[in-house]
C-alpha cells in the first residue's frame, strides 16, 4: 500500500485487482473507479472543480448521478461517469435505491437511481411513490417523521404500473444514507436516533438495518 499526497490531500494507493488501481482518501472518502451516489462527496474545490456529473457545495465536489469517479487531471475536473449505456427495466420486485424528492402528508415521492445488482442506468419511469402505509411495519402518522428530502432509501418496487410503486417495511429497507437538514453534513446513527457530528443536530429515520454501512459497489 502506497501512500502520496496530491496537492493538499494524502491519498493511499490500492491495488484491488490486477491492473486495477484506484484511490481514496484517508478517513474513507472514495475518489476514483468506485461507483458513487448522488451527493457523496468525491472530491474539494481545492483538488479539483465540478465537471460533469458533479457539482460544488460550500468547496466540496459532490456526485450528481450513480456512477463511476473518474477525474480528469489533465483539466483537474471532477467527473462521474454513468454505468454504461445498456439501459435496466425496472420490475416488480426489485430492490432498488431512490432519492427522496418530497415528503407529503400520506406519501413520499422518489426517483428511483439505482437498481441492486445492476451497474447499469435505468430506462422508462423512475418516478415513484411511497405510500405512508408502506413506509413500515408499525403504523406511521406523519411520513416527515420517517423521511427528508435527500435521503437515498433502499425500497422494494411493488408495482410497476399504471405508476411506479415502492414500500420499505422490511429490516433491510429504509433510508442508508441521510445528511443534516440545517448543516448537509452525514448523519451518524446512534441508538434510535441519528445524529450529526458536526452541529450535534438529532433527526428521526426509518433506517435500513446496514445504515451507514452501505457499499454501492456490492449492490
């Protein structure tokens, strides 16, 4: 394992498989040839600037889209590059990954941004709905006590037509990954509660039961 430092950042060097080299940065931060979700910080505007697939938050580089990270050092941009170009249909059944657009009184709307175990985009609708009976196994009164616009929600796709329907009542499904709703910084989970590191903020989720520990690479 190989440690440098690239301009202000140090970086370690792994080599994963052969002829596979990527890097991340120390503390976990993945930088190149890991697939990233939308808003997962890639790099800072110190390192690079925001080119296509990601954009600038208060100096940090962040994803757009579900894809690969691959800077360009030759212009110091920030790239995310779509899976491929093959298109996956989504159906009934899947598990898939979605971000929360909004949050109503009896539903929650996402758009779907992922399907597990297909690196591929994904075709046709990708609008979909999260009923509030859905949401969990418990009775739920209010869906803003469960979900926050930008959360990224592991779901089961139950209907396909005549609109895309999700629920997330099992252990495994739930929001993975949430940020701070007055700092944007992660929120970490601790008891029944998450809770943000930076302005000691505590928020309430339907987590999944891996939250925080997901890894987009295996889904």
């Amino acid at each position: 394992m190989l440690y440098l430092t690239f301009l202000t950042t140090t970086f370690k060097m792994v080599i994963d498989l052969p002829n596979l080299i990527y890097l991340t940065i120390i503390g976990g931060t993945m930088i190149k040839n890991k697939i990233v979700l939308p808003g997962e910080q890639v790099s800072t505007s110190e390192e690079l600037s925001p080119g296509d697939g990601t954009f600038e938050e208060d100096g940090i580089i962040r994803a757009t889209r579900v894809g690969i990270f691959e800077p360009n050092q030759k212009f110091r941009k920030a790239i995310v590059k779509p899976l491929t170009s093959i298109p996956v249909e989504i159906r009934r059944g899947d598990i898939v990954l979605a971000l929360v657009n909004s949050v109503r009184s009896n539903m929650v709307i996402a758009d779907v941004i992922h399907v597990v175990g297909k690196k591929r985009a994904i075709s046709g609708d990708t609008n979909g709905t999260l009923r509030v009976s859905e949401i969990s196994q418990g009775y739920v009164k209010d869906p803003t006590t469960e979900y926050a616009p930008g959360d990224i929600i592991r779901a089961k796709v139950t209907q396909i037509k005549p609109n895309l329907q999700l629920a997330t009542k099992d252990r495994d499904l739930g929001v993975i990954k949430a940020r701070c709703s007055k700092c944007r910084n992660p929120l970490t989970r601790k008891g029944n509660m998450l809770e943000c590191d930076n302005c000691k903020n505590k928020e309430k989720r339907k987590t999944a039961s891996d939250y925080g520990e997901y890894d987009i690479n295996k889904f």
